[in-house]
C-alpha cells in the first residue's frame, strides 16, 4: 500500500444547523425565509416501504443501497445489538416490485477461535462490473479491519471474503466516487482525535494508496465523510464532527 502526503481537502468551515420549532402551522417565517408544513420535499418520493417485516435478528443499522443492472440492492449490519459477535452482515434485492428475504452474506469469523461483530457495509456498483461490498469486521472501531466481497451476478451470489491491506479501512460508511482513474473511498479512524483519510483503488479493490489524514483530530475531530461531486474536478466532503457541527472541506485539484 502507498502513502500520499498531498492534502488535497483543506478548508474545513461550518455548517449553520437551524432547528425548527415543534409545530404544525400551514407556513410560518424564520429570517423572512417561509418554510412550508407540507414537507414537499416528500413529492420526489416515489416509494416509502419496508424492505423486511420479520427477520431472524433483533436489530439492523447503517443500511447501504446500489443499483445494479437487475434492480436494487441493499446491505445492513443485523444481530441481537452493535458489538455483539454475532452481528452480520446481511442482503436484500429488489426484483418484480419486492424485496427477496434477507440472507446473510458476510459475518466475522475469523478462524476457530476468533469471532467479531460486522460493521458498516458499503456497496458500490462498478459501472459495467461487479457489486463491490466493503464492510468491517472487529471487537469494536478502533480494532476494526477493513474487508471486501464481489458478486458478478449483481448481488444473488458473493465471493469468498477478502481482507484489505493493512491500515486500508474502504470506505467507512458513505459511498466510494471514482474520480479519473480511481476508486475514492472517503473513511476515518477514531483511535487517535477523529481523522479523516481516503483510500484510493486503480483496480476496484486489488490494489490500494492512502491520502491524509486531511486533519489532526484535535482541531477538528470529524469522521464518515461523504463525497459530493461537483464536476470540473471539484469535490466536496460533508463529515460527522465533535464540534457540535456538520464540517465539509473542498478539493478543486
């Protein structure tokens, strides 16, 4: 694995938050902006539904979707809490109108004696390939590893688990976006401050590099960024930081 020291995201600034008051009026004025009760944000919704009523877990969390050339596919992490070694990682794929059962199609075994919970899965569609499925396996975020699977059958089969290079986590828990010749994986450590990196990937996951961390996580202390492209080689991150903010930085190389 090769280290970049570029940094190529600098300028971290804040997000203003505004909360709104608990009520119901038709519309009502903050600052001489009107706000709408209707949520017409709700008319782009084309569908709001359950992907699974019953299922043989007690708890899901950090739902992943993509969409493949058969229909839509999504992943979650599934067992009785998060932690617990026995958490998976489980599959879901949308054909004629339905969601299929959920099945399990990555856990934390290790070898005979060593079992760890599955954390955060991430599919990626590689355009005219495979469905890449990044997850986590460990006892906890600062001893998780990072782990891959494929399918070339766009989710109803997966090959044999891969782990990644050492220190290369993929993506952490928002989608990958490929920019000219790579794979951009947005990802973060929690071990030493909160710390923002990418890990990048020429091939799809066979070969691997590192940029950052783009920040010291004393500073500012932010994770799971999300890539947001804005054309033109412009590239925007919004993270999840301790400073009671949304943080973003920018990268326009």
């Amino acid at each position: 694995m090769k280290h970049s020291s570029g940094a190529v995201f600098r300028c971290f600034f804040l997000v203003v938050i505004v909360l709104l008051p608990a009520v119901s009026p038709t519309a009502w004025s903050l600052g001489g902006v009107l706000f709408a009760a209707e949520k017409p944000w709700r008319q782009g919704i084309l569908v709001d539904e359950f992907i699974f009523k019953v299922a043989p877990f007690p708890e899901s969390h950090a739902a992943t979707l993509a969409e493949t050339p058969d229909g839509l596919v999504a992943a979650w992490f599934g067992g009785l809490k998060e932690r617990h070694e026995k958490v998976c990682i489980y599959v879901s794929r949308r054909l004629n109108g339905a969601w299929t059962e959920p099945i399990k199609v990555a856990d934390g075994v290790l070898n005979d004696s060593t079992r760890y919970a599955c954390w955060n899965p991430v599919l990626y569609q590689v355009p005219g390939g495979d469905l890449l499925l990044f997850y986590k396996i460990g006892p906890n975020v600062a001893g998780w590893t990072g782990w891959m699977k494929t399918s070339s059958d766009h989710g109803l089969t997966w090959s044999a688990p891969q782990a990644l290079p050492e220190g290369v986590l993929g993506p952490i828990k928002n989608k990958p976006v490929q920019v000219g010749a790579s794979l951009f994986c947005p990802s973060s450590t929690e071990s030493r401050g909160w710390r923002v990196h990418f890990d990048l990937t020429p091939d799809n996951g066979k070969t691997w590099s590192k940029l950052g961390p783009i920040n010291d996580g004393k500073t500012w202390n932010v994770i799971q960024p999300s890539i947001l492209h804005h054309g033109n080689g412009r590239l925007q991150i919004l993270c999840r930081s301790r400073n009671r903010v949304l943080a973003t930085a920018w990268s326009e190389d």
